[in-house]
C-alpha cells in the first residue's frame, strides 16, 4: 500500500466525493481510517479495498434490518434475551428454539401459539418476528383484531384486493391474540381471503387463548372458519402452552394480591 504521504492531499477528498455520489456513504465516512490502518499495517490494495467494501456491506445489512423492524410495527420490541426460560415449565422449549431456526419461514410453514393470557406467547411471537426481521425478512405485527378491522375497512373503498396482495408477499405475519370480539359476517370471509393468498408459500403466525373450536364463533362463520383452520394447521407448528403458568398473575413481578388471569374457552386443546 502507498503511504499516505505520497498520496496527493487532493486524492482522498475526490475520492470521498465519488464515494459520496455513488451512496457509498459507509465508505466515504471511513475512509480516513481505512487508509491509516492500510498504511500503518502496510496492506495491500486488494485487503485494503475489501476491508472498505465490508463496512459499506455491514452498514446496508444493519440499515435494512432497521427498516425491517421498523415496518414490522411491533408494538415493543421483545427478544429471547429477556425470555424467562424457566419459569414456564409447560413450554416445549425445544420446539421454540428449533422456530428460532427461522426454518419454518424457508418451508412457508405456519405457527400455531395456544395458550391461557400471560403465558408469553406475544413475547415469543414479537422475539420471532425480530429475528426474522433481523434476517432481512419482511415483517408486519397485528393484533387480531386491528387486522379484522383493517380488512373490513377496505371493502368500503375497494382497496381489499390491494391490501390483501400486500399482506400476502409478507414473509411473515403474525396475528397476535385472536379472542372474543364483537364480530362482523364479513370477518371470516376476509381473513379466509388472507390466509388463502398466503396458503403454503409465506409463513403465518397465530396466537390465541380461544379455543380453536370457538374461532367460527369469533369470526361469526363456524363452516368457512373451518376451513380456514384446515388452511392455518396445514403443516403448521402448534405450540400448546395451554397449562402454563401465567407471568402477570404468577410470575416474578406479579402483585401478590392480583388473580390469575381467566379467560373464554380455554378448553384444552391437542398439541
């Protein structure tokens, strides 16, 4: 590598230019650096170089996998850092950990998270969804019922079609906390539509504390629900923390005088 004193003072400045202009932003800010440490460690052009070009390729990865996270709109941002694997005893912690694999994505397979509230399946579902995310994926987090709204809300301006199009090239979607809400005859139609368009090609994520026998009440069409759980077990992982323990009412943080959480239909359901 030359030494920097033999390199013209204007060189580095027009290179940091034409850096600049071609969006090499990462290169052109270190830059500088990058020609001290070739001199000092006496590299030669093709290290030197190489050297340049992976911090321009490490800043675009990190900067994608921002704006993956960011477009994803989780609600907070959870991972399996935080995850108390201990306490849930009832958890299949292998099946979790083989998830965490983002295997399931590669096979268009669908997750099923079964379980009584508290039991940290919104934790588990937002902890994969930033990984997936943090892999390049495309990622987009909605409360169920937020989802149903939004898809009932397109009919109105004929944008269903459109919407649904979008959610279905999603590498991920995850539709947190199906339970009881007041419901529309529209609702099991639409979310039929979604899953249809998403049927073994991009991976679905689910979780609910209902039992998947009351999901037709829900969507307020028990025959088309049917199906549209045939579409959703198909192949799908079903995680079943049903008798876990609830980390509000139980665990460690937990006000010793609250009750334990309750909810509709916990019947128990078949891993």
């Amino acid at each position: 590598m030359t030494k920097s004193r033999d390199i013209p003072p204007t060189l580095p400045d027009e290179l940091r230019r034409n850096l600049a202009a071609l969006r090499l932003n990462a290169m052109a800010a270190h830059l500088d650096d990058a020609l001290v440490r070739a001199t000092t460690l006496e590299q030669g052009y093709i290290t030197f170089l190489a050297g340049l070009i992976e911090l321009e390729v490490l800043a675009r990865t990190e900067a994608a996998a921002a704006n993956k996270l960011a477009g994803a709109k989780f609600p907070q941002i959870k991972t399996f850092d935080s995850f108390d694997w201990a306490f849930q005893r009832a958890l299949n912690v292998q099946l979790v950990k083989d998830l965490m694999t983002l295997h399931f994505m590669r096979q268009g397979r669908n997750v099923l998270l079964l379980g009584k509230p508290g039991t940290g399946k919104t934790h588990i579902s937002i902890a994969l969804g930033v990984l997936a995310a943090g892999q390049g994926h495309s990622v987009r987090f909605f409360k169920a019922a937020d989802l149903l709204r939004e898809l009932f809300a397109s009919l109105a301006d004929g944008t269903t079609d459109r919407l649904i199009g979008r959610l279905a090239r999603l590498d991920l979607l995850i539709i947190d906390d199906l339970r009881a809400v007041p419901t529309r005859p529209e609702y099991a139609t639409l979310l039929m539509d979604l899953i249809e368009a998403r049927h073994q090609k991009k991976s679905t994520l689910l979780s609910s504390n209902l039992s998947v026998k009351s999901w037709g009440d829900v969507l307020g069409n028990p025959p088309l629900t049917a199906s549209l759980v045939d579409r959703l077990m198909e192949r799908a992982y079903v995680l079943n923390i049903r008798r876990g323990r609830s980390y509000r009412s139980e665990g460690p943080d937990a006000s010793p005088d609250r009750p334990a959480d309750l909810a509709p239909g916990e019947e128990d359901e078949p891993s």
